[in-house]
C-alpha cells in the first residue's frame, strides 16, 4: 500500500514550508503516513546509531518510538518544572510543522524524564550521571494509533539545499520501516519466572518497621518506602523483549522506555498516570492500596487500612488541584484496577483546565502520596535517611508535551534500570497506621515481580546485595 503524497508533491510542500522560517537555523519538522507498523518492535531500525531512544506504549492506545537528540535540555538544580516547560514552549513554537495535517498522535512532542528528588548535584546510578530532567525533541518519532503509523523527522536545516537531503532521510526510513515490519522479529519471548533473591529483605524489613513506628506514633500520616534489588545477569537484557511481554502480561499499563546511553536503560511497565491534559481536559489517577489479584480485590474494597491509604491519596491530589485553581471532579469511592497479578484501588479525578501548563500541574502534583508520603517534607526527610540508595527515575515523572498543548506524564513506578549485565529492580509500598511489616514486604514482592518475572532464569546468573 502507498501511503500520502508522491516524492516530488512532498518536497514541493516542505520547500514551502521551509521558505516561510522565521529564523536562520530553523527545526523544520516534516511527517508521512505509512502502512501500520508496531514502534515497539521498529525502534531498533530507528534507532540505529542513535544513543539516545524512547518508547512510550500505551498501546491498544497511542504507541510512540523515538530515537536521537534534535534538541536537548539538561538540568540540575531548582526550577526544574518551569525551565523545562519553558524549552518544550519553545522549541515546539519555533520548529516548523511542515505536514499540519498529520494526526493528533503524530504531532512534534518533547520528550521529558524527571528524578524523583530535585537534587542540586547529579546523581550517580552506577556510573552514569542522571540529571534532574532531560527534555528532548527527538530526531526520529515513529507513532501508531488506531491503526495508522507516522513517521516524523525533526532536524535544524540551515540551507534551501538541504531540505532535499532531509526529505531523502525521511523518505528512506520510511521505505526501511515498511521492509523490516515484514521480518520476523526474532528475538526470544522466555516467560521463565526468577525467584527473586532475599537479600534486600532484611535491611528492608529493618526500614519497614521503623517507617511503621512513624505512622503509628503521628509523626507521619503515610510513607512509601522503597527498596532496590540487585541482579546481574549473563548477558545485557533487551529492555525491548520484556516490554514485549508486559505488553501482553500488563495491560492497561503504560510500557516506558528512557535509553540513556547505548548501554543504559531505565524502563517499566506503570499503572498510574500522574496527568494527562487533553482537549482542555485534565485527568490523574489516584492509586493506591494494593493486594494480589488472587483475592480478586474485593477485600481490597472492604479493608479499613488500604481505604484510609487510597483516601489520604486522594484528598491530597484534589487538594493540590484546588489550590491551582482548578475544580476538580472525583468519585466518592475507588474502583479496582488490575494490572497483572496486582490489584490497586483507583480513584480517577478529573478537571478542565484553566490555563495551567502541564508542567506547572506536574510540579504541583509530583510526587504525590502514594509514592512520598505525608506531610512532604518530613516524608522526604525520612526517605533520605531509610532509604538506602538514591531513587533516581523511579516515582519521577516521564511523559511528553505536544505542539498542541497536549501532554501525558505517567509515575515511573514497576521499573528497572539495566547497565550492561547489571539489573535494578525498585518497588515500594505505602505505609499507614495499621500496616503490618510481613504483609508490606509480600506486597513488594509482587511489584517488584512485574519486573522481575519477565527476565529469563537462563540469563540470571546471581543476585547480589
Ligand atoms: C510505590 C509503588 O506503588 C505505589 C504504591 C501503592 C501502594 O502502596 O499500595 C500502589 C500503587 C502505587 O501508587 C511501587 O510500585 O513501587
């Protein structure tokens, strides 16, 4: 099947687009249809010698692959929310859209990771710095929504003559998308599960009890404190494979991927959606309250401690949307929502935005109770000194912003970062009076098996401390 315009019809319209830049060194930004294609498995193609790449799944809703650096922005320290908003305004207002008539799901996006703490030094995961946000307008966006795939290429062109060359790319890519779609992707799905190793327990178990005794004492109304397991395995994993797979054993997730380097991914499967602003609509989610979907939820629905957990994480996100002057909508109880082999107690709250940018409502509402705890700052306090390693990504914001104005940003929670050999699990779980230090240590158990149980037993070769 042939899709969209014909070469010269399509060179004649970006030259035309290009003449009307307002700037020298303008991004001119320029898309084509093509046949369905799965971004998941085309990222590779995209992504060839490029460091950089990005995978956003929320398939059977929009599926978004990105690869390569157009335009970056790094930073450590304050104002991280503002500053990034101010790059994505800008670098989505100057870049020209040549194709205004590709869909919604094919629009120029900045892409956004954030750290769970805004750190005034970089931190150090491994050997790798991880700044307090990356924004990026990628070079290579390939989407998929409702059937229909687009590709976009984004890149600064200087010279009249070098809007050919940029057509040629892009119509090239194209032509290489089409071909691979049809090969077989080869690479092994092994749903081997892997015990998980015992190892994180003890200290945990030490770090439980006593966030424990903050609650039940009132220093704290909640905490959510997370542990990391360390795996190394034979060889480097393919974040790819296991995205696959929590494709099928997650649904209703959204799949992320964050590759860094060539060598380093930060990647996961997350059940909770921090906001997602769209047509002037504001939807979040809040989740919070967990048990294994063997009970099928509904003890869930009558316990008295996970109700009070899941309301604390409620009435704090609508406040927060209060005092943003917003007029937030939510339902007087939660429903279940089932991700795998967890269940989570769910209250989705919803509101019209009054021109609130998405980073101003992400700053307002990161990071909320379910994955900190309450009051914040004392919260903070008290993960800094219980917790034993640095969040990084994890609990942070990851998403993307369009040229519309349209965003989404989902919590980076069920996730692992991958260095060579070396595999990073987090999870953690919300402590409220009443909780119970055996029953919140099976319930990370479980969330750190979405991961965990993905990753093949022959290539586990120990775990480590
Ligand atoms: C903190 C995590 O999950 C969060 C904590 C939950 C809980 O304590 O019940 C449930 C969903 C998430 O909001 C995690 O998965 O690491």
């Amino acid at each position: 099947m042939k899709c969209g315009p014909t070469f010269s019809e399509f060179l004649q319209a970006s030259l035309r687009a290009w003449a009307l830049r307002r700037i020298e060194d303008c991004v001119l930004s320029l898309a084509l249809p093509l046949e369905s294609v799965d971004p998941l498995t085309q990222l590779p193609v995209i992504a060839d010698r490029h460091h950089f790449s990005f995978l956003w799944d929320s398939s059977p809703g929009l599926t978004l692959a990105a690869a390569g650096k157009c335009q970056n922005f790094e930073l450590v320290g304050q104002r991280r929310f503002e500053l990034a908003q101010r790059f994505s305004d800008e670098t989505l207002n100057r870049l020209i859209d040549g194709t205004p008539e590709a869909p919604s799901h094919a629009k120029p996006r900045v892409l956004l990771a954030f750290t769970f703490f805004e750190q005034t030094t970089e931190i150090k995961i491994g050997t790798k710095n991880i700044p307090a946000v990356q924004a990026i307008l990628p070079s290579w966006q390939l989407t998929r929504q409702t059937g229909q795939s687009w590709l976009r290429l984004n890149a600064v062109v200087a010279h009249e003559a070098d809007v050919r060359d940029f057509v040629e790319q892009l119509w090239l890519m194209r032509e290489k998308l089409v071909t691979s779609s049809k090969q077989v992707w080869l690479t092994s799905i092994n749903m081997l599960g892997v015990s998980i190793s015992q190892n994180w327990q003890n200290n945990y178990r030490l770090a439980l009890a006593k966030g424990i005794d903050l609650v039940n004492s009132g220093e704290l109304k909640k905490l959510v404190l997370a542990v990391k397991e360390s795996i190394v395995l034979k060889e480097p994993l393919n974040p790819l494979v296991v995205l696959s797979n929590l494709r099928i054993r997650q649904q209703g997730s959204c799949r992320f991927l964050w590759k860094r380097a060539s060598d380093e991914s930060f990647f996961g499967a997350s059940p909770e959606r921090l906001l997602s602003c769209r047509n002037g609509l504001i939807r979040t989610d809040a989740l919070a309250g967990t048990a294994s979907k063997d009970d099928d939820g509904y003890d869930l629905l009558r316990s008295d401690k996970d109700l009070r957990e899941h309301e604390l994480v409620v009435s704090s996100i609508h406040n927060q949307m209060i005092q943003q002057g917003l007029e937030p909508y939510r339902s007087r109880s939660p429903r279940l929502a089932k991700h795998g082999h967890l269940v989570h107690l769910h209250t989705p709250i919803t509101a019209m935005n009054k021109g609130l940018s998405p980073l101003q409502l992400a700053d307002a509402l990161h990071p909320t109770p379910a994955v900190a705890g309450l009051p914040r700052p004392k919260a903070f306090k008290w993960l800094r000194t219980l917790e034993s390693f640095d969040r990084g990504n994890y609990a942070a914001p990851i998403g993307w912003i369009d040229n519309l104005g349209n965003a989404e940003f989902r919590v980076a929670i069920r996730c692992a970062y991958a260095r060579g050999t070396s595999l990073e699990l987090i999870a953690g779980a919300g402590l409220v009076k009443g909780s119970v230090v055996e029953k919140e240590l099976q319930e990370v158990k479980l969330k750190l098996g979405v991961m965990a149980d993905h990753v093949s037993s022959e290539s586990l070769t120990k775990l480590v401390k």
